[in-house]
C-alpha cells in the first residue's frame, strides 16, 4: 500500500482514538507546523492554521459535538490517492444518543501531505446531500447544547 495512505489511515485510527480519549497531543507527528484546515459548507465553516490551532480546533468540535453521544461510528469511503501526495474520500459518520434520534453527516475530505505528514486538510459539506440536510434539520430540533463548531 501506498506510504501516503498507510500514514493517513493510521492518522485516522489516531484521530478516532483521541475522540475517545481526549488526549490530542497525539496528532502531532501527523502534521506539519504549518498545517491547515479548512471546513466549508456547514454552519462550522472555518480556516486553521497552524498545527497546534488544526489540534485545539479538533478538539474543541469533539468535545463540543461528538463527546455528548453515547456513540460515533466514523468511517472513511471513497477513498482515492491521486498524486501528489493527496488522498480524498468520504468521511462518514453516525452519532448516536438514547432518547434522540441517530444522526448521519457525510463531508467530502482532502487531505495533502508533504515530506510524509499531512500540510493541508479540507472537509466540505454539500447541503444538498440527504444525510447534511438531515443533520441540519436535527440541529435545529434537537441541537441545543451541541456544537460542533472548531473555533
């Protein structure tokens, strides 16, 4: 398997694993310094840069999102490496929580490396996709004290 891909599935494992831990110290070595982030398209849309404000950013949606669920079940599809460096795929995610309704979002991400970490990454939300539209209308019913904002 490709380098690229086999750093990023294993940037992911980390990932899941700091939702669940809080311990994001972790995804350190998978960025670079100058590392950015970019979220387009949901009501979260914002532009980081700099690999500790990209961490502090994934930290703060997470705590304010996706810790409040009794259960996230995040998996990557369509996944595709096109040179140079980049790999792009589907991030998909269910959310669950006892006496609410589960919740599915579905963004398209990006992510691009340079000398074996990641220096750019990018999750864009279409609106007009079911599951987005979906989890705007459950924000909007169910949502308060929820957010799943990055800054």
């Amino acid at each position: 398997m490709n380098e690229v891909l086999t750093t990023w599935r294993r940037f992911l494992d980390v990932f899941n694993e700091a939702c669940l831990t809080d311990e994001w110290d972790t995804l350190s070595p998978f960025l670079t310094e100058d590392a950015d982030y970019r979220v387009s398209g949901f009501p979260m849309a914002c532009h980081l840069h700099g690999r500790d404000a990209v961490i502090a950013g994934f930290a703060k949606s997470v705590r304010g999102f996706d810790r409040k669920f009794d259960q996230r079940h995040h998996e990557p599809v369509g996944i595709r490496y096109a040179q140079p460096d980049t790999v792009s795929a589907i991030a998909w995610t269910r959310y669950s929580k006892a006496g609410l309704p589960d919740v599915c979002v579905a963004a398209h991400g990006i992510w691009q490396f340079r000398d074996g970490r990641i220096s750019h990454m990018s999750d864009m939300w279409d609106t007009t996709l079911a599951e987005n539209a979906n989890a705007l209308a459950w924000l909007s019913q169910h949502g308060a004290g929820f957010d799943p904002a990055y800054a």
